[in-house]
C-alpha cells in the first residue's frame, strides 16, 4: 500500500471519533500503541481519583458507602460494561482480578454439570485461564482438556463440563466465532466460559444473542481503567439461581452486615463478590467504562478494522524484504483490535522501535504486538508507526546492544 | 473516672504520638472512631496517586511495569508490612483481598496434611472466615468445625489440618493467645491460619516467634490503605517450598512472560499472586504501610492502650445508670485497638453519636463499637466522645425517628 502523511491526515479529518482522543491524556512524542496491554489514562481519571481520594475518603470516610454509594459500585460499573458485551445491566459484576472470576466461574460451570469433569480449551490460550484449571485439576475437581478448536467436534464429548475459550486470541488477535462455538458446546451439553480481555471496549461481543453462558474480562485494556483495574464477570441470567462457586466472601452474602456465622448466597450476581471491593481502582475503571460507552463499540470497531489494515497494508507492502510476517488473520472480520508480526527478532525490534517513540510489546518467542485502540489511535499514528519500523528494520538498528537485554513488561 | 478536658489536654501534650495526627487529613468537626474499619487518609497519598496517575500511568504507560517497578509492588509493599506482623521480609506478599487469600491459603494448609479435611474455628468469628471454610467444604474439599477456643482441647483431634481464627475480634476486640493456640494446634498435628485484620498496624502481631504458620490481614483498617486496599498473606519460610494453592494465576507462575500452557508456581510467596495486581491502590497502601512502619507497631499499642482505658474509665462512670455494658475484655491486654459496648438500643445511639459528630459504627445485633486509631486519635477526641455519648444517652436522643432506620454501613 503506498499512502502518504497527507492521506493518512486526509483520513483523520474525515474520521468521527477523531475528537475522542482529547479524552485521553497522552505524553507527547510517543506513539502508543500497546492500549491491548494497558489502556491510556482518560482525562477525567485524575479529577476523579482526586476526588474519590481527598472527599469520600478522606472527609466523608465510612460514611461513603452509602453517601457515595460505594457499597454499589461493583453492580453499577458492571452495568455499564453489560452493552458493551452484549449482556443485560444484572448480568454483569466487577470483582477481583480475571484469574479471579475465571477460578469462580469455572467452579460454577462444574456444580451445574455433576457428573462432568473435564473444562475443554485451547493450547496456547492465555496462561492465566489454563493455570485456573490447573489450579482446580490439583484439587481433584477437574481436568484440563485441550485440543485445537478445529478439533472439538472430536474433544467434545459427554465429559466436557465447559468450553473455556478466549473470545480474542492474546497473541495472533484471532477471533473465535462464539455463536458456532457456543452452539457445539451446547449440542454436547456442556457450558461456555469467555475470556473478553482482548475483545471488550475494542468490538461488540455478543454474549446473549449467542447464548453464551459465562464470561470474564479484563479493565484494564479497552477499557482503561488504569494498571490492574479490577476485572468483571458474566453469567447468563438463566444460570443465576443455581450458580454456585467456590469463593464465598461476605461482600457476597444475602445480608452481609447480619453477620451470620454460616454463608447464604445473594441473590444474582452479587453472590460472586468476596471480599471489599478496592474502592480507588473501582473509581478509575468506572471513568474508562463510561468514556467507552460515550464513544460506542460498533464506531469503535469500524475504526479499529480500518486502522489495522492501514498498518497490514503498508507493513505487507513495505517491510516484508525484512523477515517480517503477519501473524493475526488477514481478514479484518477475524481480528481483535491488535495486529501481531512474526519476526525472529521480535524482540530487539521491539526495543529499537520503543526508542523510536513507537511503543509496542513483545510476545514470545517471535511476536510484536501493536494494539490499536481506537478512541485514542489516528491514521497518522499508523502511518508514522510503519516509517519507523521499517527504518528500524532497513537500517537494522535493532541490533544495537542495548536492545538485546530482556526485560520484564506485562 | 472523673477526669477534665484539661486532663485529656495534658494527656496529649504528653503524647509521643502526637504529631503523627497532622500526617493525616481529617475532616473538621469530626471525631472519628472507625478507623477499624476504614482508616483515615494519610497526608500524603493524595500526592502519591497523583502521581501514580498522571506520571507513572499517564506518561510513562506500560514501562511503568519495569520503569516504577510495578511489578514489584506486590513483594515490596509485603515486606514493609512483614516486621509490623513478626515476619521477614520474604514471608508477607500484597494480593487479592482477605477472603481471596484466606481460600488459597486454606487450600494450602489442607495440602501439606493429607488425610486430614477438617478446619477449626470458633463460632462468630469474622463471617468471611467462616464462608471462605464453607465455600471449600461445598466443594467437597474440608468440612467447617466450630468450638469455643476454651473446647479446643477437645475439639482439635487427628482430622484437624488447620485451625483458623481471628487474632483481634472483630466485634469484640477480644485478643486470642498466638503462641497458646499455635502450640496446641501444632501439638496435635494442625497448622494455623491467622486473620490479623483487627491487628495489624494497632498492636505487634509476633508470628514467627508464636510459631505460627499462616496469615491474612487487611490493608484498609489500621494500615489507612483506603476503601477495599489490597490484602496481604503470610506463610512461614518453612512451609514455601510445598506452598500448594488453587489460585493459581499468571502472576504467580515462576516465568509469567513466557505464556507456558503449564504451570509452574513461582519460588516463595510470588506463588500467591493470581492476577495483575491493582496497582493504584497498592500505591495508597504503601503510603499507609510506611506511615505505620515510620510510627511504629509498639509506640502505637502503647497509645491504644492508653486511650481505650480512658475510654472504657469513662463510660463505666459517666453511663452505666443508661444499660451501657462493656463488651469488650476489661483488660488492656487482651483487647486489640477497639472498644465494645453493649446495648439494646446500639443502633439509634450509634446513629444519634453520629449526628453529635463521633463516628463509632454498629455491629448487630446490639453492639456500639469505636475505633481506637492511635496514629490520629487524641485524648481530647476520646474525653469529647464520651461526652457526647453520655448526653445522647441521658437526653435520649437517640430516641428521634430519624435515627431509627437502618442502613448499610461496612
């Protein structure tokens, strides 16, 4: 693809959510494109922090669990993040983390098919949503299944208590089509647990009109609601009455300020609270959580589809004399909202690209990532982002020995 | 006790502890007795997540992981909170919340005494402690048995893998005798889990020189982390190198950045750790954690001590003839940092209490509590305090319609 600044400039003037991006606070002369690893900070989350921090806390103090409904915030952002994935406001609680919730809800998916012991995934899913199997294989209350998704039609059998699966694949950026997958999970009366981290603020995701069953996802990405932002969880309301789980704390007890001495579940989703939710990160994501629903995930994804094949493009077209490869889907339709290149130099490059002023990640052995998060990525951004990879690449300054070391980077 | 304002005056311009009140930001015209609950907001944590917000994640974004060592934060701030508890440096970690912790390290206990599926507590103890035992048992995995500590003889037999309770009460502020329990525990075979929530930050807390074998505490009570602050875990360094637990996240896999489908837990306690830790309000507990630490756990009894009696001196003279009853254990020594009274009416008076300006808080189903906070709480607070509850009670006021009404307080 030959575009030039001019056209990549042409493009932002005629994009409608080009203002959005004064809604967030970027440092000048970066261009940022790891929103998939850690979302940007809106512009209204210090103010709001600020006042979280020095008014509720500091001078209404206990009393703001009811004054500033603190007490509610968990079912309240979790309900502006239900449109977003297509899910019903009681569908929906922020709690802990995504390792969290996926531990919950696969308990969950096990007491609602006694007699069923196996979670069936995918090599190479994100590790923490294998770990959580593992962790409950060791106690003897499961087993870890896993086979290519090409292959369930054979994995699936009567053993298979749930279908644990990422709706974007952290890497590649693949996408799984939930509706056919739901629909063999189900044929084989097993469940489907959806980790949205990688989907949820980019895309819509259609949790209910596929009939999935249980989902998690992630803040602290699309939705910037800043570093560990607290994750959420989903369950169909279909599953609400019978939904059991392992980690019953007292924020999510029928009364928990009764006091009893033995543990009686709330009603719906609240049961899936456990302890005191952490009130300051809450504040923050509710800030990211609202500013993408502002925005809306239909523009945001018509967006997204538009840069990353811009990047594709001239990539495809510039860059491939130089070792570089797609490794997400060519086909706009099966992305996330993150592009991944193969290179076998991934990760020096990555590093002479960050000292570039364009901030992408590394993924092993041989991925560099770039996500494009559209509420606050332009055209220009792209098209500045490909000059500078491909001067990185045609000078070959990744070879530099300061961008050998590794480091750690989430 | 007939002592004078002018007393309680002396008595702080005595006070070693006095200027550490300016540290914090409290709210004019209000006494504040619930910081056993949510602890007041330091001075200087503003300042931090400003920081924290608008630099680390704001400008420096991603490479904050490394650049601010985020990823550190979780070991960091668990060995500031490691000498306030009796414990070394690499024994404590920051993560999840105290019911989060309390399952994993439950589940722990149970797996270094196979053949033994028993857990010990006392009726009343903190509810999630209890639901936590509870939501294991439902699996399958332990069953919950409850005894009065002064039965544990009895009760603590060769099916016991863990005893677990509380080292403060919550709603009595009763002490239990570490180094009495853990020895009995460990004589018979068992080990022990400790919730130090009404502890830490208050009192020392001596678990390697008690012996003992596992903790949980809380960042938000005694340590002013803020609202729902990140939890803390301790294991004794003999029990790390068999530290099996079910939560096992990415973050506490031994190579988190190399996505293996396998787990592999991390050495120590970085085991512990599921998910992405929230980085925000681990940021407001480090700057509660080090304020208590600059304080120091003994001054900081001292002064605990020394109020409550006044307290307790008080209100045994001044409101007996109104059906006021201690609550709590009349000893300085066996009470933590918080004073219980008992009354049919403790909800409108606590109410009332508020209304006259002193925050105490309400425990069902007839305990008045209030939070002897040592860092910030004066001899002149606790003189005021009495006279306000004295003439709550002996004017009634309590009795107005508006203070009947109960509402959810945590």
């Amino acid at each position: 693809m030959s575009w030039t600044l001019e056209d990549a400039r042409a493009c932002d003037a005629a994009d409608p959510l080009a203002d959005w991006r004064s809604h967030f606070l970027l440092p000048e002369g970066i261009i940022y494109l790891d929103g998939n690893s850690l979302g940007a900070l809106p512009a209204a989350t210090p103010g709001v922090l600020a006042r979280v921090t020095e008014t509720e806390w500091g001078r209404h103090l206990i009393s703001s669990w009811n004054r500033h409904d603190w007490i509610g915030a968990s079912q309240r952002v979790g309900a502006r993040i239900a449109p977003l994935i297509g899910a019903e406001a009681d569908e929906v609680i922020v709690a802990d983390s995504v390792s969290v919730n996926l531990t919950k809800l696969i308990a969950a998916a096990l007491a609602l098919r006694p007699g069923r012991g196996v979670i069936l995934s995918e090599p190479g899913n994100f590790p923490t949503d294998l770990y959580m199997v593992q962790g409950l294989e060791r106690m003897g209350l499961c087993s870890l299944r896993l086979a290519p998704v090409e292959d369930f039609a054979q994995a699936l059998d009567g053993d298979v208590a749930a279908v644990l699966l990422s709706q974007v694949h952290y890497k590649s950026a693949a996408v799984h089509d939930m509706a056919a997958l739901t629909a063999a999970a189900h044929a084989h009366g097993a469940l489907t647990i959806w980790d949205l981290s990688h989907a949820v603020g980019a895309m819509p995701v259609a949790l209910n009109p596929t009939g999935a069953d249980f989902a998690v996802g992630c803040g602290y990405k699309y939705l910037n609601g800043g570093p560990g932002a607290p994750a959420f969880a989903f369950a169909a309301r279909r599953h609400h009455a019978g939904l059991e789980q392992s980690i019953c704390g007292w924020m999510g007890h029928a009364a928990p300020f009764a006091f009893d001495d033995a543990y009686a579940p709330a009603p719906g989703m609240k049961r899936l609270l456990a302890g005191t939710p952490p009130i300051l990160s809450l504040a923050a994501l509710e800030v990211g959580v609202r500013l993408i629903g502002d925005i809306g995930v239909s523009a945001l994804h018509a967006k997204s589809m538009a840069l990353s094949q811009c990047l594709i493009d001239d990539v495809s077209a510039t860059c491939a004399d130089f070792g570089i490869a797609l490794a997400s889907p060519p086909e706009a339709g099966a992305r996330g909202s993150h592009v991944a290149l193969r290179h076998p130099e991934a990760y020096p490059i990555c590093q002479a690209l960050i000292a570039a002023g364009v901030v992408g990640d590394f993924r092993a052995p041989d991925i560099l990532r770039f996500g494009i998060a559209p509420a606050y990525v332009s055209f220009e951004d792209i098209w500045t982002a490909a000059r500078r990879l491909e001067a990185v690449l045609r000078h070959e300054t990744w070879r530099a020995p300061e961008f050998a070391a590794r480091q750690t980077v989430t």
